[in-house]
C-alpha cells in the first residue's frame, strides 16, 4: 500500500507542484492512519484461534489479506466469479468446514449468494451447520453512506464481520 501512496503522491506532484508540500504531507498523514489500521487489524485477529483463521468466501479475492494476517483462504470459485463452482468444489469445501469446524463462510458484495447456499445445505448434510458471517467488501469500495466507502473503512468494516463470526461459538 505505501508504493500506491508513494505513485499518488509524486503523480499530484508532478500535476501541481505548486502544492507539493501539501500532497506530501497527505500521503504521510495516511500512511500513519494505514500503519495505524495494519496494528489494529493484527490485535483484532488474535481474538481468533489459530485453528479457526479460514476464510471461506465465493472466490479468491482475499489471497492478499490472508498472507498479511496469517489466514488460509478458500474461494469457491477461485480466483474469477466467471467459473461456476462445481459440485466436487462444493463437497471438498464442505468437508474442509465439517473437519475443521469452521463456524462461518462469507458472502461478497459483488458475488452471488447461491453458490455459498449450496455449500451451506453440503456441510448441512454432513450434520454441520456453518452459518453466512456477514458480507465482505472484496473487489470494489462500497456505495456512499456504506462503512466500506473508503478504503480504511473497507477493512474495518471486513475485519469486524470476520472476527465476530470467526469467534463465535459452535
């Protein structure tokens, strides 16, 4: 993240360097304000056992957040929403969360839901139950008004939604 600062800062810059100082110092106020959400995120996820840090969603699209913040990440449908799940897919995940006892999978603002129901009534089956722990901001910021508006909200807001279903008890 502090390269995409770095690229936006020396862009406005190089745009009006009249007002250099100013953008630099912007970017250094929110690299403290992502430094600052990099520490509170790294507190939140030590509320959840080692054993439970799986993220289940609809595709790959948190890859990134799970190598920063030491999850295993599974996406139904890899790493692009336009390849269907298929049922092999949906009865490997089902295991995986039946084994391990993952207490919630996630749905995605910009996925369908119904490959996650599939994977619900799978565990189901498996006399599991593994509920929907909230919606995740994945590939795009959120409308306005919505906490994931900007992006330290975004994470905020996602950080909230999967520890407090992570944490849950069975």
């Amino acid at each position: 993240m502090d390269e995409a600062v770095k690229v936006v800062q020396d862009a406005l810059m190089d745009l009006d360097p009249s007002h250099a100082e100013v953008y630099r110092a912007n970017a250094q106020r929110y690299l403290q304000k992502l430094e600052e959400l990099d520490r509170w995120v790294r507190e939140e996820v030590k509320r959840i056992p080692p054993g439970q840090r799986v993220l289940i969603t609809a595709h790959d699209a948190f890859k990134y957040f799970g190598k920063a913040y030491g999850f295993e990440v599974h996406g139904l449908q890899g790493v692009t929403t336009e390849v269907e799940a298929s049922v092999a897919d949906i009865r490997a995940l089902a295991e995986l969360i039946v084994q391990r006892r993952i207490p919630a999978i996630f749905v995605e603002e910009t996925v369908p839901v119904r490959f996650l129901r599939a994977l619900q009534e799978a565990v189901r089956a498996r006399g599991f139950e593994v509920v929907i722990g909230g919606e995740l901001y994945s590939d795009a910021l959120g409308a306005p008004g919505t906490p994931g508006e900007t992006y330290l909200g975004m994470v905020r807001h996602n950080v909230e939604t999967i520890v407090q279903a992570l944490t849950r008890a069975d």
